[in-house]
C-alpha cells in the first residue's frame, strides 16, 4: 500500500541526482524505469560535478534530519538513501579526479573491503588442481587444454543456453512469485568486457545479453543463466520493482546506480543464486547439458570437481585488481598473476584486465558479495534449515532494501 512519507521528497532528489550523475559517466546508470520526464531534465540541464556535489551534501544533511521510522522497513529506507548517496558523493569526487586506493574506493562505493589473500592461500588450491590435470606443461596449459574438451559448439549455443535459462526459471518459480509479465529477450554480443549483462528495462523486463569473443565453457550456461536471469539480476529488479516501487512508491528503486552498495546486493545475491537453483549442477550438466552441447556426460563429475577449484581461486582477481590499481603491480604483470594464480588462459586474462580497467573495485562485488550473501541466508535461515527456507530468505532480501551492512 502506497502512504506518503517524509523520505518521498527526498527520494525523488536523489533519482535526479544519479540521473544527473549519469550525464558525466555512460555507466552509472545501469537501470531507470521512473519517469521519463526526469531523465529529459538531467539531459538537458547537464548539472556540473561541483553542483551535483553540493547537492548531494545538502541531501544527506536533509535525510539525517528525519528522526528513525519505527517501522523497520522504513528505517532500511532511511539507511538505503544515505549510504546510496554517500556512494554517489564519492564517484562524484572520483569523476572530478580524486584517486582513492583500491580498499578505500571499494569501502566508498560498495560499502565493504575485501580483506585480502596471500599467494598462500591460491597456491594451496593450486596444489590440488596439479593432482586432478596431470600432464606436461604448465597447470594454467593443462588447465586450458583440459577445459576446451567441454567448450559448447558454436552453433549449439543458444539451444544450450535456452534450455539453461529455462530450468533455472522453472527452479526459481517454484520459490518465488513473479509478475505474470515477467520476460526476456536473449542476445549475443562482441567486443565487451564481461562475460555477460543483465539490462533491466523495468515493467519486468530484461534483455540478457552473452559475450561470445571467446570460447564458452559449458558451466557457464548455469551461471549465465542463474546470474544474469533466474534468480539472480532479472530477479532481483524485478522484485524491487514490484515491491517497493509498485507497492509502496518509493521511486528511489526505479534507477540502479551501477557504482553503489546496491551493486553488493545485487551481485553477491546473483552469483550464490546459481548454487541455490542449482545444487544439483553436476546432474543437470551430465543429464541435460552436456548430451544437449554433444559433450561426453561420462566426463562430467571431473569437470564439475575441476570447475569448483578453480572457483576457490576467484579472489585472485581481487588481489591483481588492489595491487594493480594501487600502483604496486603493472597491467602485464597482473595479466600474468591470472594466468598462474588464476589459471585463466592468456586471452581471458587480457579480458579480465579489460574488466578491471573499465570497473575498478566493483571486482569485490562478484566473491564477496557471493560469501557475504550466502553466509547472511545460512545464518538467517538457521542451522539444518530446509532447501525451502533458505529460498525464503533469498526471496525476502532481495524484495528489500537490504545494503551491505545488513548481511553483516
């Protein structure tokens, strides 16, 4: 039920203020389904940084002075505002060329730092991977040779990817209602710096879009689809627009700012959404996928075993991105720390430089996120809960406005 609230003034300032945020960085607003004559008015009055800044100071200081809502669902509307535009005050300073290190931006824009990892940590992983690839040459060649045995085939790509989406949306209805509108559209790209993108365009509707520059290995239909549709990204916006948009009117949810703590949330919640859909994922793969992409299903439990420890190497990224940007480590040498701490083949590793030039710290929202958010379900939900009640409270924080904080 929509009831008129002291915040709904300031709601709206802040929606115009990431849209005029907008007009200075492409990538900022990553979502805006409010009205269209507000983004008319950001584009037309194009707003300077210094401006923006001191609005977005004046804001916080009108925000604070709204005593804390009883309602505790009001009062995370309260928090949300704040730390959202204390993100935005701070890629306004960035933009105006304030260089932060790593864990400083990552605490400015995404309300959390990443406490760090040793070459100890990845080189233990590394040490069990040499057991299950033996061969000659070294573990990121072995590495490389033994995933292109379970690349899916060009040309059954989008039948493999289909089907992916399709179980991971027949999983996820069965735990979480979604309007009866709700849908997709699927596209192939070139040429970008991720693997893969969710673009909301609000009315529950998304278009899911796949880069295809390099080979795709047959996991990455489950986490494609999971993370960029169901129940991850597609999800998520479309929860936060019919619940608290729709239903309560706080137009705040109608922009995602692309550089915020709700990047956290939204990132985090999207990557522990494939293990949640898809806790049977070797079954799935063996069963359905593999047979579907005309790979060996006998092949599979190996696969799977290969893939998940070399998922516990994720945080390389994190740790070639701090050092890297920090100025301790140069883009060849961070390109070269992937490919033997990462074990990512030499184009991979150009790619994910790529991602890290174009997005900074946002690398903590994918590992982080994933632990922070399946640890706050875990702890929530309670000790021996049910498959069911852990989808309950996945469902219920992503119809919130939950921020980093709250999983804490």
């Amino acid at each position: 039920m929509k009831t008129p609230s002291v915040l709904d003034s300031s709601a709206e300032q802040y929606v115009k203020l990431v849209l005029a945020v907008g007009q200075h960085d492409a990538d900022y607003v990553d979502a805006y389904y409010g009205p269209e004559a507000w983004a008319k008015e950001a584009e037309a009055a194009k707003l300077p940084l210094p401006v923006i800044g001191e609005r977005t100071a004046a804001l916080v200081k009108q925000v604070e002075a709204v005593p804390v809502p009883g309602d505790a669902l009001v009062a995370m509307r309260r928090r949300f505002l704040l730390t959202q535009l204390s993100a935005l005050g701070a890629r306004v300073r960035m933009l105006s060329g304030e260089t932060l290190k790593f864990d400083e931006e990552s605490q400015a824009l995404y309300a959390a730092r990443d406490p760090g990892h040793t070459e100890a940590e990845f080189e233990a992983v590394l040490a069990e991977l040499e057991r299950l690839v033996p061969s000659q040459g070294s573990l990121s060649e072995r590495v490389e040779r033994f995933r292109k045995d379970f690349v899916i085939p060009v040309e059954k790509l989008d039948a493999v990817f289909r089907a992916a989406i399709e179980e991971s949306r027949r999983r996820t209805l069965k735990h979480v209602a979604l309007p009866a509108h709700e849908t997709f559209t699927l596209e192939y790209v070139n040429n970008k710096p991720w693997g893969g993108y969710n673009w909301f365009k609000g009315s529950a509707k998304s278009v899911i879009q796949i880069n295809t520059d390099l080979p795709l290995f047959i996991m990455r239909a489950i986490d494609l689809a999971a993370h960029e549709g169901y129940p991850g990204h597609h999800v998520y916006n479309a929860l936060l627009e019919q619940h608290l948009v729709h239903e309560r009117g706080w137009v705040e949810f109608s922009v995602y700012p692309l550089f915020s703590p709700m990047s956290l949330i939204a990132e985090g919640s999207a990557n522990h959404g494939i293990e949640l859909a898809f806790p049977d994922a070797e079954a799935y793969l063996r069963d359905v996928l593999f047979p579907l992409a005309g790979l060996d299903p006998k092949r599979a439990a190996d696969y799977v075993r290969m893939e998940e420890l070399t998922e516990k190497l994720s945080y390389v990224v994190n740790e070639v991105a701090r050092r890297y940007l920090d100025g301790t480590m140069s883009r060849e040498e961070g390109r070269d720390w992937l490919v033997r701490y990462g074990l990512l083949s030499p184009e991979r590793a150009t790619q994910r430089m790529a991602f890290i030039d174009h997005n900074r710290s946002y690398v903590i929202n994918y590992n982080l996120g994933r632990d922070m958010v399946k640890q706050y379900v875990e702890r929530k939900a309670g000790s021996g809960a049910s498959h069911e009640r852990r989808w309950e409270v996945f469902r219920e924080l992503l119809s919130s406005p939950a921020l980093p904080a709250d999983l804490r």
